[in-house]
C-alpha cells in the first residue's frame, strides 16, 4: 500500500466525515446516488481549490476495491443519511 497515498486520510482539518463501502456498484453510480452530476479525478489541493471548505455540501472521494466502492466525505457528509443509505443498499 503507498502511505503516501491515504496521507490526507489523516489530516484533522475537518470535524466530520463518513466513511461508507459499497458492494457491486461502480464509482459513478454511488457518486449519482449521492446526488453528484460526474466524476473529475483530482488531487487533493486540486479538489480543495475547486471546491473550497467555504462553500456548501460535501467533497466526495471515491475509490474501488475489487466489487466494493469506498466513498469518504467530509464537511456536510450525506451518505450517513437514512435516505442515501436506501439508495446505496438497494439491490446489494
């Protein structure tokens, strides 16, 4: 595993955020359950200078690992909400 990699996974700048693993979805489709137009592969810096902690909602970071989807949002997380969670488990 590149350390180097998650280094951001542990940075303390945000009060909150949720973790939430998918099985059998694609990025996309957990990124649209959660309300995301489309995916842009960005750096962290990169991501944090398009969507600054200023502005409202979540910044969504996806990942996959064989059939499961890794999803982590900090800020406003939503994935934790009753609704999205429906969204995410169903047919899984």
């Amino acid at each position: 595993m590149d350390v180097e990699q998650w280094r951001w996974a542990g940075q303390e700048r945000f009060a909150g955020f949720c973790l939430t693993f998918v099985q059998n979805r694609e990025p996309a489709a957990v990124a649209a359950s959660l309300g995301a137009d489309s995916l842009t592969l960005m750096t962290l810096a990169e991501a944090e200078q398009a969507h600054p902690i200023s502005g409202p909602g979540a910044l969504i970071r996806l990942g996959a690992f064989g059939n499961w989807v890794f999803c982590f949002e900090d800020r406003a997380p939503i994935a934790n909400r009753t609704s999205a969670i429906t969204r995410l488990s169903e047919g899984t």
